[in-house]
C-alpha cells in the first residue's frame, strides 16, 4: 500500500510516500510561496506516485467542519495567497483518492501515538514551537476538534516580571506564540535563538511561557504525555528549564507519579524527531483509506 502525506507548514511542505506500518519510502521538501506557485509542485511530486490516498496536515487556521462550505479552506493566516484558500478542493481535484485533513499540530500528535514517543497511550499533546506556536490534543485515542480546531498557540499568558516585550502576535500581542515564538525571541533579544548562549536570560523566560501553557493543560486535560518539537525546542537546555517550571506551578497539587518520579518522561521531544508532522499526515491518510474501505 501506498500513503501520500503532506506537511504543509508555514515555511516548507513536505511531502511523502508511506505505507501501512509508518514506514517513509520517499520524501521532498519544497519552500512555502504562493499557492499559485506552491500547489503545482505538489501536485507534480505525487502524479505518478500511485498513492491510494492522501493526508494533510496544514498550517492553519483552517476548516476542518466537513459540513462547512468552506471546509478544506486555510482560513484567517496572514500568510500572502493563503487566506481562504481551498487547499483540499484543489488537492481532490487533482486525485480522486480519500484524503485526510486537520491540522499541521493535530497530525504531528497522532504520528506521535501511532508510531512515537506516546505509542501506546490514549492522550498526549504536541507542542510546535518555531515560527508559531501550535498545539496538537490526542484524547482518548482520537485526535480533538471542536467548534474549530485546537489554537494552544494563541492562550494568553501571564507575563514574566522581568519582561517589558510587548510580543509580536498581529492578533493577540502577548499571547503564547507571540511571547515565545521564534520571531519573538529574535525580537525581544536582537539575535535568533541559535545565536544566544546556552546560559542566556532568554531560557528562562522561554520556559516561563511555555511552562504556564503546559500546566493549563495538565490541569484541564490530565494528558498522558505531552511531546514539545519545532525549531525553538532544538535548545535541549530548555526541556529541564520547563519541567522545572511546570512542577513549581503545579505545586503538588497533582499527584501523578508520571509528574512528581519521571518528568522527564513526561515531557519529551518528539519520538518521531523532526518528521512527526510528515508521519502524522501519513497516519491521516491511512485513516481515510481505511474509512472509506469500510463502507
């Protein structure tokens, strides 16, 4: 059998052939322009990949209500070209095979259960931190949606008391992506993260931010693993600098011994390195081959 699966991230998609068990027989990564531009190459890459169908996972916000008229449609990204457009329509018009559709962030979480770092669990979360922020949710063995689509990215945040930043957020400000995202380290500091020392304030503050979301959710989704990828959290001196923070927020109100014994088993990098996305829209094709063989 033979999986399409298509990453589409805000600065480059990548695409790929899979199959059945999770394995990635072939890859290409392409940079994110205009749809115009960006769709053809795609659609290019698997015309004579014989795929049986295909999983997206995009950057969003997109619509992901299949009684929407606008389902399929990347939706309010201020991303030049992308606003309200059919991503998936022009996709089905080119193949006439089941796809699979939801979010870049929701489809790196359920790579994560089918085939990483939380195989075998019945919930997690994965948090991209890069150029946003995003957030995946995985609850009870299914990936959540809602009135839209989880947007963890854009919580508001209490500020750090040694922060006067204002945030780079075009929506919010001072939300969590635009206290902690790339562009926003880069930013408040005048350098991009690779560039600061391992020893730099700016760890601190990072993790005071991304600690704060990540005790919210512990405290309203009680989830088994929650697994941090994304550009920023290649700074492995941030994973002991969050758990700690998380653990002092919570203070020992939640008595898990997967939080107060193994931490840092708790809270882990992506299983699936940087290709969780790509697996991810792997697995949500192979959901919708497989749901639409049971009709």
């Amino acid at each position: 059998m033979r999986i399409g699966a298509i990453e589409a991230g805000g600065t480059k998609f990548v695409l790929g052939i899979g199959d059945e068990n999770g394995e990635i027989l072939d890859r290409l990564s392409l940079p994110t322009g205009h749809p115009a531009e960006t769709l053809p190459r795609v659609i290019e890459y698997f015309q004579d990949k014989q795929v049986e169908a295909i999983g997206v996972g995009s950057f969003g916000p997109i619509d992901i209500n299949p009684e929407s008229p606008t389902y399929g449609c990347v939706t309010s990204t201020p991303k030049p070209g992308w606003e309200n457009y059919d991503m998936l329509g022009t996709l089905r018009h080119a193949f006439p095979v089941p796809f699979g559709w939801d979010t870049d962030v929701n489809a790196a979480a359920y790579g994560e259960a089918k085939w990483g770092a939380a195989q075998g669990l019945s919930s997690c979360l994965y948090y991209t931190v890069g150029t946003g922020v995003g957030v995946g949710v995985y609850s009870e063995g299914t990936i959540i949606h809602g009135l839209v689509h989880p947007e963890g990215g854009h919580v508001l945040t209490r500020r750090h008391p040694e922060d006067k930043f204002a945030g780079v957020c075009p929506y919010h400000g001072d939300c969590l992506e635009g206290m902690a995202a790339g562009p926003a380290i880069e930013a408040r500091w005048g350098k991009k993260g690779h560039e600061l020392p391992l020893d730099h304030a700016a760890w601190e503050m990072e993790a005071f931010y991304i600690a704060q979301s990540i005790t919210s959710a512990i405290l309203l989704l009680s989830p088994h693993k929650i697994i941090l990828g994304g550009g920023v959290m290649q700074q492995q001196q941030l994973f002991p600098l969050i758990r700690q923070a998380v653990l002092q927020n919570l203070n020992g109100y939640v008595r898990s011994s997967s939080l107060l014994d193994h931490m840092d088993e708790y809270i882990v990098p992506p299983g699936l390195g940087p290709q969780a996305g790509l697996y991810g829209a792997l697995a949500l094709g192979l959901a919708a081959w497989k749901h639409e063989a049971a009709k």
